[in-house]
C-alpha cells in the first residue's frame, strides 16, 4: 500500500506556502450569536443561522418530543422504507411554502444540486446534446453537478446576461440548461431573476436556482421558475434540502436522481425540526425584520469607514481584502476582539478576491453589531 504516488507531501507543503492549508476549528459550545472557543466566547459572524432557529426553544422540544416517540434514524433510503409520514409532510409544506405543485427532500443541497443536474443533462449520447449554463461564481455543488453529466459546460461572467444572451443566441444544442445560485453564498449579490426567466423563454432554456441563502428570509415569494432549489441547514437552522418544481419533474427525479434514490433518507427527527422552524418563522416575523435592519446599519457604517463592500442586500456581506494572507491577518486581529469572522480563500473565491465574509443574523443584537462595527474600525486604523 502506498499514498506516495498522489505526492501529498509536496502538495500540502505548497498550500501551506501559500496560506491555503484549511484547519477545522472546534467549537466548544453555541452557533448565533455567541459562541466558546479554546475557552474564548466569540460573538459569531460567520454563521448561516441567519434567523436565530439553530437553538430555538421550541424547536428543539418539537424534535425532542418525536425523538422519544420515533427514535433517531430513517432505517433506509425513500425509496425503500425511510419515507416517514414527517417526510411526506414536510414536503407538502415546502410545496406549499415555495407555491410550486410538488417537492422533494434531498439529504443535503450538495446532493440536491447534483442529483438534478445529473438526472436532467446526465443521459446524453454526445455532448453537444446539451449545454448547461452557469455564473462563474455559482457554488461548488452546481459546479460539479454539471461536471458529472455529460452536458457541455459555459460558465458566464458574474450576472452577465448579455454574455448569456450572446451564447444561447449562437448554440444549437437540444437541451440547454441555465443555473444560477439566487444569493451568491460568497458575495450576497443577487442573480437578476426577472432577467433570467425572460432569457429563459427566449430561448427555450430551462431555469434553476438555487435559493440555498434565501428560502426563509423573504417576505415575498420569488417569480416561478422550472426548478427550485431550497437548503434547510441555513435560515431554517436544521439540516437538509427539497427541491421543488411540477409534478412531472419531481416524479422523475424520485426515480432517476442518484443522489436521492442511492442514499439513506434524512433522520425523520430532522423533518419534525423542520416543520417546527417553519411554524416559527410564520409566528415571529421580527426576525426577517430584525435582520434587514442588522443589514442596513452594518453596511452604512462599514461604507463610512471606507472598507470595499459588494452590491449584496442581503445577509452575507463580505469585506473583500485580495490577497490572503492579509485576510487572515484581519480576522486574526478581530478575533482578539472577541469577533469571530472567517477568512474566505481561494479556492473558494477567485484569486485576489480573498475576504471576510461577516454574515448576519437575527439572533444578534443590536449591541453585538455596535461591537463588530467598532472592531472593525479599529482595525481598520491600524491597517492605515
Ligand atoms: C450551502 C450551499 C449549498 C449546499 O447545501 P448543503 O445543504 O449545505 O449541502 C448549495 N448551494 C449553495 C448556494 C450553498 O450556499
């Protein structure tokens, strides 16, 4: 047995160089807003718990409560008999949320994104029998779906529709599939929904988003498109992820995404959390709220301070940097303050692009956010 042929040693030793080894980082205790780390608490500014749910009251003693009814697992994959009544509700429910005929879950978004993409463009004979279009800063799961399908891949400049425009114009393929995150999970930006869908038509593409940083924060339901794609483990603060669409398409996909068909189905105790966190984001709607205004105060402040910010409305609003170890540097300085954001790299973003990515959440107050905004100016000075 031997691990020398795939060269590791040299490989770590040159991502080390170039600060882009990665570490897990052990939480002691908490998610939003607090957490203890090496005995250290933090107020936390990068979690996707972006409405507080993560260890809500409530929410835990729903799950608790079928917990000692059901016990932990599912037993087997949907498709055998790890499909609960819980399952079967929830779906209805994100159905019914989302305004779309049918859904379905999906263990994790990761999976949900290949799953599709896979059952939709992955039966191709040739691979000019279709072409799968995607922003350049889509996430990885979108990524890879389409690099497990056989379909041709274009991948367009952030929300450049005319780029997009230009080549559905020019390609004849069969099949053409556009896919977009809706929020960007590294830049906030939005994806121009309006615009999209027109192309859509025009071209007679099909549309996908994937909404992973938006289901549960809006106050208005988006416009339809063919396929949407929404993740429980962010706003909702569980775990999971559903797809939704028509009938027609979730039917195939029960029997033809492999990601969903060829895996165990999702504790049934997660789906019971889920429904709770879905009751409670209809009961306490200050919590949307409270997180726009979070978004409005951080971001006028950070302008005032002089920092480069993205066109992002929404709760992820990163402070872009370049190069990354000047980024580690900054959070490094924060988190002696008792601020805890991560520093993104690449190859998560592009080169040059290295940021702390500050998200935020209903669940800080509004003294948390004063802190954060003072830290930052402070170092922000000693940058200067
Ligand atoms: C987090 C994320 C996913 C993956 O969802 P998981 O449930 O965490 O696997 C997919 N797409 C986007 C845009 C995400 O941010």
């Amino acid at each position: 047995m031997s691990l020398e042929q795939f060269k590791l040693a040299q490989k770590y030793a040159d991502l080390q160089q170039q600060y882009l080894d990665r570490h897990t980082q052990v939480i002691d205790q908490g998610v939003t807003p607090l957490v203890q780390r090496h005995g250290k608490t933090l107020i936390n500014f990068s979690s996707n718990d972006y409405l507080g749910l993560v260890s809500h009251q409530a929410i835990t003693a729903a799950t608790v409560d079928y917990l000692k009814q059901h016990g932990i697992g599912a037993g087997a994959a949907h498709l055998v008999t790890g499909h609960h009544t819980i399952h079967e509700q929830l779906e209805q429910r994100l159905a019914q949320i989302t305004g779309y005929p049918k859904a379905m879950l999906f263990s994790t978004g990761y999976m949900a994104n290949m799953g599709v993409i896979d059952a939709l463009m992955g039966n191709l004979s040739d691979s000019k029998d279709g072409i799968i279009y995607q922003d350049r800063l889509n996430h990885a799961s979108l990524l890879d779906g389409g690099r497990l399908s056989c379909a041709k891949l274009r991948r367009y400049p952030h929300l450049d529709i005319n780029q997009l425009n230009a080549w559905l114009n020019q390609d004849s393929s069969a099949q053409k599939l556009i896919v977009t995150d809706q929020i960007f999970s590294m830049d906030g930006t939005e994806a121009p929904l309006h615009d999209l869908i027109k192309t859509a038509e025009q071209h007679q593409a099909a549309l996908m988003i994937d909404d992973a940083h938006g289901f549960g924060l809006r106050t208005q339901p988006l416009p339809k498109v063919d396929i949407y794609m929404g993740t429980l483990g962010k706003a909702i603060g569980t775990f999971g992820a559903f797809v939704a669409g028509s009938e027609l398409l979730i039917n195939y996909l029960k029997s033809r995404a492999r990601t969903f068909v060829y895996t165990t189905a999702t504790p049934p105790l997660i789906a019971a959390a889920t429904l709770a966190a879905l009751d409670v984001i209809a009961k306490e709607p200050w919590r949307q709220l409270k997180l726009q205004q979070h978004i409005g105060r951080l971001r006028s402040a950070l302008m005032g301070q002089g920092w480069q910010l993205l066109p992002s409305q929404s709760a992820i609003q990163p402070i872009i940097v370049g190069n990354a170890e000047d980024t580690l540097a900054l959070s490094a300085k924060l988190l002696e303050q008792g601020i805890l954001v991560s520093a993104i790299r690449p190859p998560t973003v592009p080169r040059g692009t290295s940021r702390l990515r500050i998200t935020l959440s209903a669940a800080h107050t509004d003294e948390h956010i004063s802190q954060l905004i003072s830290a930052l100016a402070r170092v922000c000075h000693q940058l200067a």
